[in-house]
C-alpha cells in the first residue's frame, strides 16, 4: 500500500509501506477489547465516599419515636437522607486494571492503522524540527485542518521536537514503540516518521498472523 508523503518538498508524492501494518482480518471485538482494557487501565481510584459512620452529624435522635406520624429514625447518618452516608460508593481502593496479551494488542493495533489507513501521513521532518513551533504548525497544516486531532508517532522524542509542539493545540506525540490502538482510534490524522515506520514494521514482524473468528 502507499501512503502520501508530507514534508517540506515534495508534492503529492507518495510512498510504498510494508503490508505487515495493515490486516484484511475483521477484528471488530478485538479492538472493542482493546479500547476497553486501555480507557481501564488509566482509570485512577481516587473517588472516596463516606459511609454512615463516617459522616460527622449530630448523634441526637432526629425526632421522638411516638406521636409525629413519621416512620422511625434513630439517626441524621442513614444513607436515605441528605448529608448521610453512601451506601455501596467508591472507596478509592477499586482495581480498574484488566489484561491483555501482546500478540491480541499487536492485532488490535494493526487492525486500527488499517481503519485509519486513509488518515496516515509520512514524514522525513518530524526529526528535523529545531525546536519552533511555526516550523512544526507548518508541516502540520500540510494534511489537517484546525480542529483534527494530530498524532505524531516518531521514532524517539528529543527536546527540540518537545518544543516545537508543545505548545500546539490538538497535537500529541508518541515514541513508535509504545503506539498503541486508543491512540490510533482517537486521531483524526497520523504522521508518522520515517524512522518510526521501520519500528512499527519490526514490532508487527515479531507477531505471526493470527486468524480471527468473524
């Protein structure tokens, strides 16, 4: 398959890429999987409720049991009033961690560059950038509009690259080896460098084809 090429030369140029990134498989289920076990796994536990003994009221008994007609209470603190504890809330020591296999992410991953291969871009500048941000806004502009999500895969991320998209909006960058498919699904457009392009071919090389059930 070619993929056009972005830089500050060429001019609908276009370049042949390894098929090992793309699968005519339907891995539908996988990649819901995969999204699943990423959007979990960055879950943090911090939602704390208190329960009923926990929640600083007055001890005093709300009402006399007799003789107001309403039901009995003994304590402001029960969980059916408001300003009581919570019944069955968070208490910050959840677990939202889930597991995947490496080969399952690895297909998850080429099945989502495959749904995006419309929206993929090469690139030999990414690495040339020297740290301004007009050069960066520049190459990007190339290939999307204002409001797209950009990702940047490159092939390792220097301080003059970190400076120059930093402080652009919508931009996010990774290092090839840690690509993974929430990253692909959540982008509008994807440029990826050269160099990075040769890490991914080397990380989808490793993985044998692997027959999905529709």
């Amino acid at each position: 398959m070619q993929l056009p090429v972005i830089d500050s030369t060429s001019k609908n140029e276009k370049m042949r890429v390894n098929d090992v990134l793309f699968t005519d498989q339907n891995a539908d289920a996988l990649l819901a999987q995969a999204i699943r076990v990423y959007r979990s796994n960055s879950r943090q536990s911090s939602s704390h409720t208190k329960t009923r003994s926990e929640v600083s009221r007055s001890k005093q008994k709300w009402f006399k049991q007799k003789g107001t007609g309403n039901a009995r209470h003994g304590s402001r603190n029960a969980p059916i009033f408001v300003g009581g504890g919570v019944a069955h809330g968070p208490r910050g020591i959840e677990n939202w961690n889930l597991k995947l296999n490496k080969k399952s992410k690895l297909i998850a991953l080429r099945y989502a560059l495959t749904l995006q291969k419309k929206n993929l871009f090469i690139s030999k500048d990414i690495t040339t950038l020297k740290g301004k941000s007009k050069e960066a806004q520049k190459l990007i502009n190339k290939f999307s509009q204002d409001t797209d999500n950009i990702l940047l895969v490159v092939s390792k991320m220097t301080l003059a690259m970190n400076r120059a998209l930093s402080n652009l909006k919508n931009v996010s960058i990774v290092a090839a080896d840690r690509l993974n498919v929430l990253q692909v699904f959540q982008a509008d457009k994807i440029l990826i460098d050269l160099n990075a392009l040769k890490i991914l071919e080397d990380r989808f090389n490793k993985v044998k084809k692997k027959s999905i059930k529709k």
